[in-house]
C-alpha cells in the first residue's frame, strides 16, 4: 500500500478521538468502539456533524479504501471532520 493507505488507521484513531470528544462534551460519553447510533442520535440529529460522518467513520473502521484515491478523500473527510470538531468544541469553550 502507499502513504495514503497506510496514513488510514492513524486518521481512524483520530477521528474517533475528535468524536469522542465530541460525546464527552455533550456529555454522552462512551468506551469504544462508539456505537454509530449514539454519533447519530448526539452529533449528527443535533446539527453538529454531517450526514456523511457515518459513512466516513465506518469506512475508516474498516480500513476501506480501494487505493489511493480513495484514500485521498478519505483523508481529506477526515480532516475537514476533525477541524469541524475543534470548531465546535473552540466556541463552546469561548460562551
């Protein structure tokens, strides 16, 4: 696998980091693995978080991409998914 592919668990491991932080702040905190249905009915139904973080979770879960391409973009969700959390979790901070 190239750089890409290999730079996928470590994204993985981040992205559940920023969603647990996430959880914890909306006090529903839990040990992994996080349950989908929880970054669903805390994150998502609440506006905090795309539709498409639970495609972009489970795909990083199971290390699922195809070459690097996919694995480009799946980087790239994953960063856009953890700059979005450190938003929030900044302005919650701030009130």
């Amino acid at each position: 696998g190239g750089f890409l592919l290999e730079a996928l668990p470590p994204m993985w491991e981040a992205v559940e980091t920023a969603l647990q932080a996430l959880l914890q702040w909306r006090n529903k905190s839990c040990t992994p693995p996080i349950p989908l249905v929880l970054i669903e009915s805390a994150l998502i139904e609440e506006d905090l978080l795309p539709h498409q973080t639970l495609a972009l979770f489970s795909r990083l879960t199971k290390n699922q991409a195809a070459d690097e391409r996919e694995a480009a973009d799946l980087v790239k969700q994953g960063n856009t998914l953890m700059e979005r959390a450190a938003r929030i979790l900044e302005q919650a901070e701030g009130n």
